[in-house]
C-alpha cells in the first residue's frame, strides 16, 4: 500500500498544531510530557518542530491531555484559527 504524501495545507496544520504544542509545553522538559502522553521524546521532538506532521488522534489526545491543553485548541489551531490560543493568552 502506498501512502499518500500530505497536502501542503496539511504540512502547515501540522506546523501549527507542533507550535501550539511547544507553547503549551512552556518550558517543561521534554521528557516529562512525552512520558506522561505515552511517546518518546523523540515523537514529541518531531512533532514540535514539523517533522510529524500528522501524529495519530490518540497522540494529539495524549498530548492534550499531559499538558492541561483543551482538545478544542489542538483542533482549532489544525483548523487554521488562533482563536482559542489568544483567548487562553488574555484570560
């Protein structure tokens, strides 16, 4: 089976969603909130920087969930919005 290469669009959503993450993550070690969304720091590495641009649900889930990050914002960001990150800035 051959995999289809993502789209451009998807690239950026990615991009987006790994820049939402390294945010939220805010300075916390690496280590530490890859072992509490059960990944490798490696996993976590690739998907901050746009490396892993489209990490499975169960991951965004995982992530999401050790870093106290509403599920909401992961999927607006992928979306293309902002606005739940500028909402949660001003708060």
């Amino acid at each position: 089976m051959v995999r289809v290469p993502l789209s451009p669009e998807q690239i950026r959503a990615g991009q987006r969603l790994g820049a939402l993450i390294r945010t939220a993550r805010a300075g916390r070690a690496p280590e530490v909130i890859a072992k509490d969304a059960g990944i490798s720091p490696e996993t976590l590495r690739k998907i901050e920087v746009g490396r892993l641009p489209s990490p499975s649900f169960g991951t965004v889930v995982s992530l999401c969930d050790a870093l106290g990050l509403p599920l909401q914002d992961a999927v607006d960001v992928w979306r293309g919005g902002g606005a739940q990150t500028s909402r949660r800035e001003t708060a």
